[in-house]
C-alpha cells in the first residue's frame, strides 16, 4: 500500500486506457440475447477485439427488479451447504486453512451454477488462448457471476497467464463475506485482476450493498467509484466500504435515470473527459497531512459533499483503516530475506572459524568457545541464530496460511535460502538439545519443537530433482541431512548403551540395530559427498562416536564405513581428494 492515496490518478489511468468503453460495449451487445420477460438467468457472449478476448455477462433488467423485490440483497450461502447442494463445488480451492468456510451471494452462485456446463467449456477454451489479453466482463448480477468465473479461471491460469487476465463490473453487488475477501486476498497477484465500476446513482448496486454492508458482505479487488463530477479508486476493503456509504448517503436519484443500463452508459461520458486535478480546495481542514488530503480528494471526486458535517469523521476512518492495512502488510520478505543475508554471514564465518575447535556442531555445545587469539561470545552466535529463528518462523507460518498453488509459487522464490538457514542453524539447535540430556531429536524433540524445520525440509523435497551422486565429485560445506548430527549423538547414546553392564538385552539389540543403520546412512552420505568434512575433524562427536564404536566391534567385523575409517580414507575426504566409486 503506498502511503499517500493515489485514487484519483488511478483511475485517471483506467479512463485514459478505453478498457472501460470495449467492455461497456461488449456488455450491451449481449443484452439482446437476454430474455426481458423471463425469470432470473444469465446470458453471455465472448467476443474479439484487436488482440483480446471479452466475455460478458448479463442479466434482464425485469428479472434482476424482480430478484431485488422478492429476495433482497443480503441473502447468502455457505461454502458447506453450496458442498453439499451442487453436484460439483467448483470454489473448494478458495478454501484455506486461515478461512475453511466462507459465504457468497445466493443470487450470484445460483445464476453461475445454472450455466455451469457452458461455463466449463468455456474455460478450457480460454485456458488454452494463451498470450492473450481476456476481458471478463458483467453489468449488475452479470457482474457478479463475471467475478466469479474470473476466480475460476485465475486458480486454472499458470502464474504467467494470470498478466492477461482482468475482470471489470459495472454496477456488480457485492458477492461474499469477510472470509471470501480474505481468501482472495491471501493470493497476493488476484486482488489487482478485478475493477469494479459503481457509479453514484446506479440504483441496482446500492439496492443490494445497503443490505449487504449490513449482513457482513466484504468487497475485493479495485472499485472505481464514479459521481457526475469525478471519479476515484478505492483498494482497502474497509475504506471502500466506508467511501461506498458516505456516497450511498447522498444519493438523490429523482434527478437521474432509474434505468441502471442507462446510468452506467452515462459514466463513460462522463469520466471520459476528465482528467486528474492538480489540487483541491481544503477549507475543512487547512493543517491536513499528505494522507489527509490525498484521502479528501479522494471522497470529493466520487460526490461527497466537503462541507458535510461527517466530511472530517470520513475521512479519519478511511485513514485509520489504510493505517491498520498497513500494519498488517508491515512485514516485507523481500526487504528482510536481504537483512537475513548478515546473520547467516555471520554464521558462516563462525563455520569456518571453528575447524580446531572440532567444527562447528561440537564448539557450539561448548558455553564458550575459541578460535585463535579471538575469543567469540557464544550469545553473539544465539543473538544471529535467534534473528533468523524469527524470520523463518514466520515465513513459514505466512506461507503455510497461502492456498496451495499460492504457497508453491511463494516457496520457489525463498526455498533454497530457507534450506542454507535449516542447514545451518539447525545444527545449533541439535547441539543444544543433546546438551540438556535429551534423546530422539528426530522422531520427537524435532517434531514437538522445531515443526518449521520440517516444514522447510519437505516443501523441498516436493520441489528439488534427485541429484547423482556423479553430478559432485567434493564434499559440501553444509552437511545436506541437517538432522546429521541428532543422528551421531544418538550412535553415541547407543554404544554406551553396548558398553553399559546394567542396559536390557533388549535396548542393546535396539542400539546394535540402529548402529547398523547408522553405518549405512553415513556411508550413504560420504558417498554421495553430501555430508560436510568437518565431521571428520578430531575432537567432534562423530570422531568420537567411531573411537568408542571401534572398540565394542569385533576385530574380525568389516563394513564400508569401517574400512574407511581405519584406511583413514577420510583423511582424504577432508581434503576434497576422495573419489568415490559407486
């Protein structure tokens, strides 16, 4: 959200860019395919111009009058009885695990419903016209079902067909509740693909959003608010809401066509022409701030009168809430994954610091460890570690909020930096929780405390392609399995197990079984050079895991690993020299 409106210039843009002219006179050569008489339906009709494609939806005037005398607008639906009434419920995807249900205009799910055969096909079809600009259009309940189609499309689109998609209404009610709002906006790219145009004096749209505002309707997308006089853009879902009733308010429609076909024919002649003022008189408050001011053009442009008695309450509440919607916007992964960037520098050069001091996993265990003539505070490292913690905490939390389409497109951007955090900080974390006399990092400690990590772990097992082992011929600098070391001081517990006179037969045969595994998983890793050298290193916990293994062995024992541990092979592992055939 930008800090200063921008309302005005917005829709200065959309005027200026005859979207609104096209789709206008798509709409009206559909009207005559409607049936005046007949009950409520919907009618529609692709069309082509230049390079796009328009898609208009409408309904008759007589039977959306008779819909708004018999039923209302503020009757709705839910998302389980829709579940259970419709042979096919082709909104599932917009429930989330922030929002598992949500309700829509009964009217409007109805109409889509009745043409959802047609509407099936005609999906697959504009699926398939790829690189081509699609105009979903509807004026009044059209309008409606004409968002909702564009929803359908938008969750079939790739990320790349979504650019050429738009959805523009023309006196659209309202068609969900807060939860609905909130699923869409949760797809941080839809939100921009829907225009809604309401005028002033349309009598359609505010005989149904008097009495949606009431029943908890939210609205979505972008709204061009129109008066005789000007027009403006509105974004945040409360402010529209309240720019929406102040119009509402001052609506004198003895002095305007009734018709709403004719008012929205209107709008185009009168927006037309216009063009963004440079200023504004502002007697109601001299001493206004940018925000203030930009917000009170906003309100003059679609009609409301400046000299209002509630002119200055307006325009708080329209400030109050862009500030709330900026607060929660506040948090910035972009800007932070770069902040996030010096404490992992930081990290690393601990890493590499650490070599003599048995590597990275075992100095950390330590209260206070050394490196040279520096000593490094170990709460400087916790100070790095928790900074990040934070961070990657978060993201996946947000991501994990994100419909699933949403959430992969997400984690492709952030997925390799959350995977260098894992197998970095996670270690730390290891470290500590063996230090404390703990067991079972992976099947418990792992799963009850650090459930980010497992988050992080499988989102790129969904999403890396298995790499040969031929592909690397040297060692990484992170082990890739960053529960290696939950892994060593569990061999570790084992063998003294083995060693310990008073454990049960059957805990040794456990230790002795897992032992077993153990070997293999490590030689599994070395030969894939996917686990780091510094695990070799003297003094680390996997050094000493193998001295106290080596000596509860049988002297005739022989395994991959032992034979390289005694050939002292990895020796040559440390130095980037071992070549492994396999």
């Amino acid at each position: 959200m930008n800090k200063f409106c921008c309302g005005e210039e917005l829709a200065s843009l959309v005027v200026s860019s005859d979207l609104l002219n096209h789709s206008w006179r798509s709409i009206l050569d559909c009207y005559p395919l409607a049936d005046p008489a007949g009950t409520l339906s919907v009618v529609f009709k692709p069309s082509a111009y230049q390079d796009a494609i328009f898609v208009a939806f409408v309904t008759s005037p007589a039977a959306t009058s008779h819909h708004l005398q018999t039923q209302g607008g503020g009757d709705w639906i839910s998302s389980e009885e829709l579940r259970s009434s419709l042979p096919r419920f082709p909104f599932d995807f917009l429930c989330t695990k922030l929002n598992p249900s949500f309700r829509v205009h009964r009217a409007a799910i109805e109409l889509f419903a009745s043409i959802g055969e047609h509407l099936d096909l005609l999906k697959h079809q504009l699926c398939n016209a790829t690189q081509t600009q699609l105009i979903i259009t509807g004026h009044s309940l059209g309008g409606s079902v004409a968002s909702l189609f564009t929803l359908w499309l938008l969750d079939s689109l790739s990320s790349k067909d979504k650019k050429h998609l738009l959805c523009i209404t023309f006196g659209s009610p309202l068609v969900g509740d807060h939860s609905f709002q909130q699923a869409i906006s949760e797809r941080t790219s839809w939100n921009p693909c829907f225009l809604h145009v309401v005028h002033k004096h349309d009598p359609v749209p505010w005989s149904f959003i008097c009495q949606q505002i009431q029943a908890n309707y939210k609205p979505f997308g972008i709204f061009l608010l129109c008066s005789e006089s000007n027009c403006s853009c509105f974004e945040q879902p409360e402010a529209t809401l309240v720019a929406m009733m102040a119009m509402s308010s001052e609506v004198a429609q003895s002095q305007y066509p009734s018709n709403s076909v004719e008012i929205n024919g209107q709008i185009l002649r009168w927006i037309e022409p216009k063009t963004v003022r440079q200023g504004t008189s502002l007697p109601w408050n001299l001493s206004a701030t940018p925000l203030q001011a930009g917000i009170a053009i906003q309100l003059e442009a679609i009609g409301v009168d400046v000299r209002n008695s509630n002119f200055n309450s307006l325009v708080t509440n329209i400030e109050r809430n862009l500030a709330s919607a900026f607060k929660r916007s506040a948090f910035d992964p972009s800007k932070k994954l770069n902040e996030m960037k010096k404490d992992m520098i930081c990290l690393e050069w601990y890493k590499k610091s650490m070599d003599e001091e048995g590597g990275y996993y075992d100095s950390f265990k330590n209260v206070q460890f050394q490196s040279g003539e520096k000593i490094i505070s170990r709460q400087e490292i916790i100070k790095h570690k928790k900074i990040l913690d934070r961070y990657w905490k978060r993201m996946v939390e947000e991501v994990e909020k994100m419909p699933q389409k949403e959430g992969i497109a997400f984690r492709t951007r952030w997925l390799y930096a959350g995977t260098a955090y894992r197998r970095m900080v996670e270690p730390l974390d290891i470290a500590e929780y063996y230090r404390d006399g703990k067991r079972g990092y992976r099947h418990g400690g792992r799963i009850e405390n650090f459930k980010h990590y497992l988050q992080l772990e499988k989102w790129l097992n969904e999403d890396k392609q298995p790499v040969s082992s031929k592909t690397r011929n040297k060692p990484v600098s992170l082990t890739e399995d960053s529960c290696f070391w939950g892994d060593v001081e569990e061999a570790v517990i084992c063998c003294k197990i083995l060693g310990d006179g008073q454990s049960s037969i059957e805990e040794k045969a456990l230790s002795r079984d897992y032992l077993v595994r153990f070997e293999e998983y490590v030689m599994k890793s070395i030969l894939s050079y996917s686990v780091s050298s510094e695990i070799f290193l003297e003094g680390s916990t996997f050094r000493q895991w193998w001295r106290g293994y080596n000596e509860i062995i049988e002297p005739s024992y022989t395994s991959p690993l032992t034979l390289f541990m005694k050939n002292q092979e990895y020796r040559a592992y440390i130095c980037d020299e071992y070549r492994a055939y396999v």
